[in-house]
C-alpha cells in the first residue's frame, strides 16, 4: 500500500504570547469571551444551556427472553433559562409508555410529550412538555430488543455456556438507546440504580460494585461522581471476582477470572505510577471486567470498572497497555471530558500520551517506544488526501457529521504526538507540572479544544516565552497533517526486526529462532506490518510453517497475518480465519480480515458465509461495521460504523 507523505507544517517566529488565532481559516473557532458558554454538540437533540440532568435513578428489570430493559429513569434537573418550559432528551428505538413531572408534594402529574421522526445518525427527539420547570421528571420506558448500546448473548455464546450475558457499550452515543437523556458529554450528572435481573446473574455498573456483594438478582448502586452519558455501563452474566490489590481486581467468567488477574498483575502499580505523576485517583476502586469475546473494542473506559477484551489475555502482558490506557482514562476523559466529539483528541491523545507514560514507568522507555513507533507507522496509513478535513485535532463540526467517524490516526496518535512535542520543548518536569495542574484545574469538567488552548497559553506558554511559539502550537491543533517541529522516535528493536525481514526478502533466509524466540508481540507485528502488500504463496507458505502464524492466539499478529493470506491467496489458512471470526468480535481485530476478503470475488463469498454464522454473537456495533463492508443488506436505521479503533483504546 502506498504510504501518503504526511503535510508539513513550517514553524513560525516564536511569539511572546498566546492570541486568539486568525479566523480566516474554517477549522479555527471564532474569538469568545465564554469559551464554556460558546460550546454546542451537534450530535445530541439537547439544550443544555436551557437546563441539564444533575442526577440520573434508573429501575430496570432485564428480560433476557424478550431482550428488553424496562422500567424508569428519573431526572433530576437544573433549569437554567427562566423561559424554558420543555426538556429535550436523546432516544434511539426506544418505547416511552409515560412521562411525568415532580411536585414539592413528593406526587407526580403526567406530562405530554413528542417523539420526533427519527434520524439515521442521532435518534429521536424526545420533548417533554413541562409546563413550568418541575425539579424532576420520571420516564417509562422499554428498550428494543436491537438496541445499538446494548448486546444480549445466549449462553452458548459465553465461555462458561451456563448462563446469559448483558453488556452496554454507550460510546460515542449509544446511551441514547438504553436510557432516555442528555447523551453529550457537556451535562455531567451523578447516578443511582436498581437494576433486577434472573437470580443466577451477578449485576455490575459503572458504580459502586461490591466485591463481595450477594448473587440476589435485586442490585443497588450509586456513583457519587458527576459523568457524561457515554460512561453509563451495566453488565451481567456469570460472574466472579479475583482481587489484584486492596482498590482493584477483575471480574470474569469462573473460567477466565484468574488467568485474567495474572495478566493484568500490575495494574495496582500503574495506579500508583500514575498518582504520582498527576494526582490522586478520584473514583475509589479500580476494576476490569473481562467481556466475552464479542465486545467490540479493546477496552472502555468506564469508571470503577473498565470493560477489557479477552484477546489481550495472551499470557505473556505484552497486550497489558490497554490496560494502562483505559486507567489513564481515569484522569483524561473521565475526571476532564471533551466537550464534543470534534474535540476527541482532548480524551484520546491524552490517554495515549498517558498510557506512554505508565509503560514507560513500568516497563522501561523501550518497551513504550515500541508502540509510539507503529502507532505513528499506523498514522501516516491512514492520513491521506481524501481526509485533510479530520487532519486537525481541533475538527470543525461540519466535518464530522457522525460523532464515530474520527480519525484514530488524529484524535489518538497526533493528540500524544502534541503532547510529547510541548514535553520534550518544556522538559519533562515543567510539562508533568503542568498536566498535573490541568487535571486539577478542570476536574468534573467537560471542556473544548478553545478552553485548553487557553489554560495551556496562560500555564505553559507564557510562563516560558520562546520555548513553543503561538504559531507552532495552533499548527497542531488548526492544520491537517503532521508538523515538521514533531520529535521522532527510534526503536533499535524495530530496526533489527527490520534487518531481518530485508534479509528474507533479499535472500529467503528467514531470520533464525534464536532471534524470532525474543521477539515481542510488538516486534512481530511490525515485522507483519513491513511485508509486502500482497506476498506470494510460497513465501506465506514458508513463514507460516516456521512461526505458525495461521490459528495463532494473538489477536494483534491474526488482524496482520489473515489479510495478507487474502491477498497472497494462501487459502490453506481460510478454515482457522473461519475459527477465529466466529470467535472474535472485536471491530479493530476482525474488520482488517473482512475488508481483505471482500476485496474479491471468491473472498467476499466466504466472508459472507463466515459472517452469516457469526452475526448472532456479534455486538452490533461490529455487525454494522461488517454489513457496510460487505455490501449487504441492513434493516432500516441501522447502526452507523464505528470509527477504527486504536491499539491500546476503547
């Protein structure tokens, strides 16, 4: 594949000080006196600025045979337009039965209300007519069986196949189909819940879960921290707890819960790595649930409890950065959140920088240069022409009509990019100072790409004139591509693996075990990553039988090695590609596969073939994604495709 030359960016003289910048350019924001109050997120029907959810209570009962949550979730709101007298809410295929308002009596009056026609992207409008501003509202309601945030799994498509599982992925704004509410992340409200499930079931939230809680099949829960829709999460299935230390420890099925707390061994020391770099932990515990294999994503974020894939248990923590990037999160995007989703990067690139940051205190800087370098392998693929527009890591909101169409390369890897350039200008102690404050300043905040410009001009900028230039620092955020400024990074571990593949090429002398026996997963994805578009049979043939790449466990290695088998036309490894996406759900793993196989004739028969047995495990999220590449047919309103993911993301 051809690699796009990145754009350059050249730095300017040096300025004293930070100014709004020009406003001739369509990705810059307009000067505002009230960057908060200037804030609109297009991809939500609400109007926070006329009055916001500040408390969630959410009674739900799961119908595991219908597929269904119902029940009720009331608002508690704070009216902040005296002439408001409607309440906008975020739905998606849901039922509303009934909608009412709180009087000081401690009563309820039913109220009228309107479901808008629905739009394929955001949903439908749901308007509550208050009639006054009443301190609370109570809706009925009752989820779909397709409902885009939630996946419901029989028991044969669990690892224990004794029970039923339920999972919630509400990233970027599928808490809309679950709960009716503010689905943006500018309104932050606290939460409470009873969710009743059958009583073999363990129940968890993104909450308060109690270890050693009681399987009762009747669960309470409260989170006392204010956040955004998209960390709403519930799960449960047969689930079990293994500690890692006094505040963290995983959750799983009987059969994976220990190999599990070994594979994510140290995540007590990232914690403890990453007070110490920037403040105390704010969410109380620290826990993983371990999700079958059809969670779409690598991890989420959600607070207390994480959501992990299974894939990255490979029994060696060489996959254990996602770990540290979802803890990471516990700091950028759940404690300080992105306003919209044009500012991502504001979540993302600072996860990614900070998950840079723990590998590296943890496991050496090598070990954390490894994944800079084929994350930024990753971004000049995927940075091309056609996608200038959501180049900038400040993304002007016509550009990104669906809140899941950013771009991994930007929000992820060009957001940490940033940073490690403002680390290495002002060194490391003034830079760690400087973010330890930023998480401090903006805590249980949902901020913009405007409001950290600012804070960063007045506390880092012009605290050290001449250091970064105002020119230099809106580059990155207003311009598509790469600057010229950003400091590169070298991995003599990756040049030796380099060494060796131009070696094979060269000769067909493939590199010795002695060598390969050290190599990490890191290592021999970027040896996969360097081979030719389409290598021939022979050679596919030769590699396989030497490192057995076809059935390999290693979902990293498979997303790498089952695409070129596609486009070499070494079909001896189609009946384990079959194995492995009947397995696999994960959208960042299986899509690089899919896309291979549709890419011809004979492969897109078997892919559908192969997709036609795998969609009913499949979270459907991942069957969109799958549907839109393989052309076929999908039921009206489907789920838009989500966006790649990023290797150490959610």
């Amino acid at each position: 594949m051809h690699l796009p030359t990145l754009l350059i960016v050249a730095a300017l003289i040096p300025l004293a000080a930070c100014r709004q910048p020009a406003t001739d350019d369509a990705t810059e924001p307009a000067p505002v006196t009230d960057a908060a109050a200037a804030i609109r997120d297009i991809h939500s029907f609400a109007e926070p600025h006329r009055v916001a959810i500040r408390h969630l209570a959410l009674d739900l009962a799961m119908d595991f045979a219908a597929r269904t949550l119902a029940g009720t979730a009331t608002l508690q709101l704070e009216w902040r337009d005296p002439a408001a007298d409607a309440l906008l809410l975020d739905t998606r295929d849901l039922t509303i039965l009934r909608a009412e308002a709180g009087d000081p009596a401690g009563g309820w009056r039913e109220l009228p209300f309107e479901l808008a026609e629905p739009d394929r992207t955001l949903g439908r409008r749901l308007t509550l007519r208050t009639g006054g501003q009443p301190g609370s509202v109570r809706i009925t309601y009752r989820t779909s069986p397709a409902a885009s945030g939630l996946q419901w799994l029989t028991p044969a498509m669990t690892q224990g196949g004794r029970q039923p599982f339920i999972f919630s992925q509400s990233q970027q704004i599928h808490a809309r189909s679950w709960v009716p509410l503010q689905d943006t992340p500018m309104v932050r409200f606290t939460y409470e819940a009873r969710l009743r499930t059958p009583p073999e079931l363990m129940a968890l939230m993104s909450a308060d879960n109690d270890p050693a809680a009681p399987r009762d099949g009747d669960y309470t829960f409260r989170m006392p921290q204010p956040i955004p829709s998209y960390l709403l999460a519930i799960a449960a299935g047969d689930l079990v707890f293994a500690p890692i230390d006094h505040r963290s420890g995983v959750w799983a099925e009987p059969a994976l819960v220990q190999r599990a707390a070994a594979e994510f061994a140290d995540t007590g020391r990232m914690i403890e790595a990453a007070e110490t770099l920037y403040g105390p932990y704010r969410w109380d515990r620290y826990d993983i649930l371990v999700l079958p294999p059809s969670f779409p994503y690598g991890g989420m974020e959600n607070p207390r409890l994480t959501f992990a894939t299974p894939t990255v248990i490979v029994g060696d923590r060489s996959l254990v950065a996602l770990i540290a990037h979802e803890l990471a999160h516990s700091w950028s995007g759940n404690l300080v959140t992105f306003a919209t989703a044009n500012d991502a990067w504001l979540n993302e690139g600072f996860t990614t920088y900070v998950e840079g940051r723990l590998i590296e205190a943890l496991y050496g800087r090598e070990r954390a240069d490894l994944d800079r370098v084929i994350e930024r392998n990753e971004l000049r693929q995927e940075f091309a022409a056609e996608n200038l527009a959501l180049q900038p890591l400040a993304i002007a909101q016509e550009a990104l009509p669906d809140p899941d169409d950013n771009l991994v390369g930007t929000v992820y890897t060009k957001g940490a990019w940033f940073l490690q350039f403002l680390e290495e200008r002002f060194g490391r102690e003034r830079f760690d100072a400087f973010l330890r404050g930023y998480f401090e300043h903006f805590a249980f905040q949902s901020i913009s790409t405007v409001q950290f410009r600012d804070y960063a001009c007045r506390h880092l900028l012009d605290l050290a004139p001449g250091r970064v230039s105002q020119a230099e620092f809106d580059a990155w955020l207003y311009q598509p591509g790469v600057p010229a400024t950003a400091p590169q990074v070298t991995s003599a571990r990756l040049a030796a693996v380099d060494a060796a593949r131009e070696a094979w090429q060269a000769n067909a002398a493939l590199p010795q075990s002695a060598v390969t026996a050290a190599w990490s997963t890191q290592e021999w994805v970027h040896f996969l990553d360097g081979l030719p578009e389409a290598p021939d049979t022979e050679r596919l043939a030769a590699l396989d039988v030497a490192y057995q790449f076809t059935g390999t466990p290693n979902p990293e290695i498979a997303q790498r090695w089952y695409p070129l088998t596609v486009r070499g036309g070494y079909t001896a490894a189609r009946p384990a590609m079959a194995r492995f996406l009947n397995r696999v759900g994960r959208r960042k793993i299986v899509m690089p596969i899919y896309k291979a196989l549709a890419a011809t004739p004979d492969g897109l028969v078997f892919a559908r073939e192969v997709f036609a047995a795998a969609r009913p495990a499949l979270h459907p999220i991942t069957v969109a994604s799958i549907e839109a590449a393989l052309a076929v047919d999908q039921a009206p309103l489907a789920v838009p495709p989500a966006p790649p993911e990023s290797a150490g993301s959610g």
